[in-house]
C-alpha cells in the first residue's frame, strides 16, 4: 500500500514540476505585463491567472486603469513637495489631478462573496474609491464610490445590519474593541475625513450572504466603465 501511494506521489510530482516548468516559460514570454492591458475581460483573466503574485497585481492596477481611459498613479506623478502621502493605485480619465480623478483600487478576485478592503485611509487625498469584483472568468463588476459615498455607506451598513461589526481596524489601532459603542465608532470616520485621526480601516461585506444590503449597493454604485468615468469627471 505504502509503495502504491509513493507512486502516486511521485507521478503527480513529475506532472506538477512539467506543468510549474511550462508557467515559467510561459511568464517569460509574456514579456511587460503592459502589453496586454486592452485584452477582453476574459483574456485578461488568463494573463491574470498566469502571473505570479506581485506581477498579477500590478497587471490588473494597469488593466482597470485602461479599462477607465486612465493609468496607473506614478510616484512621478505626484508633485514633489507633496510625496509621502497615499493618493492611490489609478487615475481615471486622461487627466491627472490630485484630489479630482485619482482612486483607490480595491480588486477582488478570490473565490466568495466579499467586497471591500483593507487599509482605507480616510484621512487621505483620495477622492475615489473603486471595488473591482470579479465574479467568474466572464463576469465582473466595478463599483464607484466617492470618498463620502463610502464612509456614509459604512455608518448606513452599521446602523442598519451589523452594529458594532461595522468596520474594523487594519493593524489594531489599540482605540477600538468589540464593546467600543457603534457610534463611537461612526464617529471616528469622521475624524478620519477632518484628520483629526488616521486610522487604517478594514471594510468590507458578503455579498452572498448580506443579499439585500448588497442589491442596495449594486443599485447605487455599480457602474459600466463608461458611467464610472463619466461619474468621476462630472465632479
């Protein structure tokens, strides 16, 4: 039996060392990433799928950025008198003005219902925030949100469905625990927007399982590529 399962093993070795040995030549011939930000959705997530973990996110920064006529934020970018500040992953639209058209990117593509993120820092010059949830290898969606847009969505979850659970701290702030009262809580978003605190925010909800807040949210935010940049130009 023992001889039997070493044998197993030792053929799914072989294939997996074949299989990791084609991905690297393959990694190797796509060459700059960059190359491939005007592929379909669903070609996309083949070039997606195939690079390795660091690469795979800067790919897909590029591709939404393109898919919203924009481009990825680059130090460069950014006035120097200004840097050591986040302003985000993209800009949306051709133009490239702090505090009008730069957004946080939040891309999610793991299995399940979430949507959200970590590390929103409120207290930021970010107008824009963007959920990019991919559903499957044909379908996604992309949802808009103003900086206020988010935040008041954040109390209106809160108040309504979860509570104290409303959001939570990225890296442990040491202010929030489990009792800390819900408005309390509320009220620090707030701070954060006056930056009177800055604090590392994890948001996010189950689209799966929370059905009714999440028709709310697509109803309200999601959009068309074409609507989101017309969203974040008109302002």
């Amino acid at each position: 039996m023992e001889t039997t399962d070493h044998s197993k093993q030792q053929l799914l070795l072989a294939e997996a060392r074949a299989v990791l040995t084609q991905l690297q030549a393959v990694r190797k011939r796509i060459g700059s990433s960059s190359e491939y930000y005007e592929l379909a959705y669903p070609d996309m997530w083949v070039i997606y799928n195939t690079l390795s973990g660091k690469q795979a996110e800067k790919y897909i920064e590029g591709w939404v950025a393109h898919l919203l006529q924009g481009a990825k934020l680059q130090s460069q970018d950014i006035p120097e008198e200004l840097r050591g500040h986040d302003y985000g992953d993209i800009w949306v639209g051709p133009a490239k003005t702090l505090g009008s058209n730069n957004a946080e990117l939040k891309v999610i593509l793991r299995d399940g219902g979430s949507i959200g993120g970590k590390q929103f820092r409120f207290y930021e010059n970010v107008p824009y925030y963007i959920f990019f949830k991919a559903w499957s290898p044909e379908r996604y969606e992309l949802f808009v949100l103003s900086k206020q847009e988010l935040v008041d969505e954040i109390k209106y979850r809160g108040r309504k469905y979860t509570q104290l659970r409303a959001f939570g701290a990225s890296q442990g702030t040491g202010w929030m625990t489990r009792t800390t009262p819900l408005e309390s809580k509320l009220a620090r978003l707030d701070e954060n927007l006056s930056k009177a605190n800055r604090d590392l925010i994890t948001w996010e909800f189950n689209a799966l399982t929370e059905t009714e807040y999440y028709t709310r949210f697509q109803k309200l935010y999601s959009l068309t590529p074409a609507q989101a940049v017309a969203k974040i130009q008109q302002q």
